[in-house]
C-alpha cells in the first residue's frame, strides 16, 4: 500500500516478508483469490468480503479498503495466494534448519513463480540431508523444458544459503580432461580446470555444482562423477590432494524428459494446474518422477542413475503463472525507464528515462501478453519478446512527443492498458 508514497515496487519486499513467515491472512482473501484478475478501483464490494469479520482484518475499510485495491500488484497478489495456499514447515523442520544454518531455505517458494512442486521436493531432499548426514553427497536431477525455472531455483538456493554457486555448461565440453583438468604430467595439470578449482576451494563446505544440459555429457564424465556422487571423495588434478566434496549439492540440468513431462502435463493439467487435491497431485508427481528415472537411465545408464538421490520435474507454467512472469519483467523494464536522462556520451548515457510505468488492469494486460507469446519449449524466454513489444510501443510513444530530451525534466507517466482486447500505450507528460 504504500508503494504510492515512496514510489517504489514493493514486490520483493512482500514475497521477503512472506518468506520470514508473515501470514497473508490479515488481508481478505477476495483480494488476492483468484490472483488473476482486475480488482474494482473501489476494492470489492461487502458481499464479497466474507471474512471481514475477522479481527484482524477489521483495519480493511473506506479509503484502506480502496488504496489497496489500487496499489495491490499482480505479481503481489500471486505471492499472496501461493503463501496462503502453502502448507507451514513443521516445528520439526524449523528446527533442523535452524540447527544448520538454513533457515531462508524454508521461504524458498516465495521467491519462485511457479514450480510449486520442484520447490517442495528439493526443500525436502535437503532438510533429510541435514538432519542424517552422510559422506554421500546430495545428487539432484533438475528435468524440465527450457526457460522453466532450473536455473533460477539453483541460484534462489545459493542466495538464501550464503553458497558459492559454480554453473557448467556441458554443451562446451567433449572430454573428460575439457572439465575437470588434466592429469600430471601432461600439458596444463598445474593450472586445473574451473569445476577442478572450484571443488578444491570449496574442501568441506557447503556449496553448489550446477551442470547445465547434462544429456550431453559422455560416458568418460559421468566415470569421473561416479566416486564423488558415491563417498564425497575428489582429487585435485593438480595437487593430487583429496577433496571432500561431501557437503557439496550436484543439480544435473536436463530438457532429455521433456516429451515425458509435457505429455504427462497435458493428461494431468486439471490435477496439476487446477484443482487443490494436494494429495492427488502429489500421487502423480511421484509417477512422472518414476517416469524421468527410466529416461535417465536409458540415456545415462545404471552406474550414474543409481547415484541420484531425487529427480525434481519442471512443469509447464499454468496461465495464471504465465502471467505472472510478464508482470515481472514489465516491472524490471519499468525500473529501467525509472532511472534518470543522461546525456552524456558513454556508458551512462540514458535517453529514455524519468518514466513511471503504471500497469492498469494488470491481470488482463499480462494475460493477453501471455497468451499470444508463451510456447511451452521456451517457457518465460519465449514471454520477454511480449515485453520487447511493450517496449517498442512505449519507445515509440516517448519518439513521437514533439520536444528536445532534456535533463531534470519532470516524470512522465507511460500508462499500459486494455481497450477492445488489444494493449494500448499511452503517455502523460509531465506536469508543468
């Protein structure tokens, strides 16, 4: 609500407070349930205000009751429903992450946009860790298509944990030598490799291996992972020291299951995307998870699938989370025209600026944004080119005022809405 007074999205500020376990019920629920939709600029009406008896939420009233209705975000009230909809961790759970230093983890989901059920998994896969530890380290595999969230969970993970996050792109290596390094006395054994550096840096801490389209890696990798996925054991190609490389997390990242899991998705979606049977969705989970581990093991083979300890699927993202992600990256570009001109000559040079960027019927803007560019091979890179549209239009509109670009000039307003069912851009300059 008071994003209005500082003039600042409040968006990741309200899904940090969800995280740290401030509970979404002190707003009334028609706000944020379904999230995909426009709220009346005068907030909704009594009869839909069912719980407003609740003590604490008697403070939703008159103006309160209309300021939030207008300055309630999108990408807020996602949030919002996603952390009402979440089951608490246990007292059990808090307390182990407490006990090992990893109690953000806990609020990992408020910070995703969908992938709900990856979220889940890799919380639990973890907190089991820590509370049995053992030599053999934590091997997850990340399936799902491209642009779905791989990626950005392992960095949320490293981020909330304080760990070093060390990404490999397996496309760029053809042998074994390319990734971790030679071995003494051939060419190059004193300088390593980055995966051989890292690992070494990092003997007995915590931290992350992200091997990214892992399909393409050959037999000759996979015989080098095989002795530190089993007992946490590694040898600097250059010292020949041991490693332990126990506490390190592996996440193999691969789009090889994604005929598995967008036919699975297909058959599923009411279960998966609509319904709230929590139990059922997490019965067929469980089987696409089975259905992934005979993939791996076709492509990869027995001795590295028997090493894995979880596989972790990534769904299509539902309509609603399409949105979502539109909404989020029209918040990145507004931040970008938010900055101030500068005409100076250089890196700093910022043509375009002192622009607010205000999203009027927010859900069917995104949504119609979403709809025309989504493609489920692509995920959220595939919903950026319906930004760049937004972009153009908004470039376009700020060309064709009939005036120099100066410096210190006030803060135009670039309004995105719906009129007809097509997105309109329209500009109002600044006051005088």
């Amino acid at each position: 609500m008071h994003s209005e007074n500082i003039q600042t999205d409040t968006t990741l500020m309200t899904a940090t407070l969800l995280s740290l376990g401030a509970s979404p019920d002190v707003i009334p629920s028609v706000f944020y349930t379904p999230y995909l939709q426009d709220l009346p600029e005068a907030g909704p009406s009594d009869d839909s205000l069912k719980d407003l008896g609740d003590e604490n939420k008697k403070w939703c009233k008159g103006a309160a009751r209309v300021k939030l209705a207008r300055t309630s975000t999108l990408s807020q009230r996602y949030y919002l429903e996603r952390a009402a909809k979440t089951k608490k961790p246990s007292v059990r759970q808090t307390q182990v992450a407490q006990k090992r230093n990893a109690e953000p983890l806990l609020g990992i989901a408020n910070f995703l946009i969908g992938q709900n059920v990856a979220a889940k998994t890799l919380l639990d896969k973890i907190l089991s860790h820590l509370t049995v530890p053992s030599k053999k380290p934590l091997v997850l595999v990340f399936a799902g298509p491209s642009g779905h969230g791989k990626t950005e969970l392992a960095r949320r993970l490293g981020s909330l944990l304080s760990l070093e996050l060390e990404v490999v792109d397996c496309t760029i290596f053809n042998r074994e030598i390319e990734l971790f390094g030679p071995r003494q006395p051939y060419v190059g054994w004193d300088k390593g490799s980055r995966l051989n550096n890292f690992l070494a840096s990092h003997h007995g801490e915590r931290c992350i291996v992200f091997l990214d389209e892992f399909e393409k890696t050959n037999a000759d990798i996979h015989k080098t992972l095989l002795l530190p996925f089993d007992n946490g054991e590694y040898q600097d190609r250059r010292s020949q020291d041991k490693i332990n490389c126990s506490r390190t997390i592996w996440i193999l990242a691969t789009n090889a299951h994604d005929p598995i899991i967008q036919q699975f998705s297909a058959v599923n979606s009411r279960i998966l995307f609509v319904d709230d049977d929590e139990s059922e969705k997490e019965r067929l989970l469980k089987e696409l998870s089975k259905q992934i581990k005979q993939g791996f093991l076709a492509h990869h083979g027995s001795p590295i699938t028997g090493r894995i300890s979880a596989f972790v699927p990534f769904l299509p993202f539902s309509k609603g989370e399409q949105a979502v992600i539109v909404h989020k990256h029209l918040l990145e570009l507004g931040r970008q025209v938010r900055t101030p001109i500068n005409l100076t000559e250089g890196e700093g040079e910022q043509l375009i600026g002192n622009v607010r960027l205000h999203i009027h019927r927010d859900a069917s803007v995104c949504g119609i944004l979403a709809q025309s560019e989504y493609h489920k091979d692509l995920g959220a890179r595939s919903l950026i080119s319906a930004v760049d549209t937004i972009k153009t239009m908004m470039v376009d509109a700020y060309l064709r005022v009939d005036g120099e670009i100066t410096e210190g000039a006030g803060l135009s307003e670039f309004i995105i809405d719906v009129n007809g069912g097509e997105i309109v851009v329209n500009i109002v300059p600044p006051k005088v």
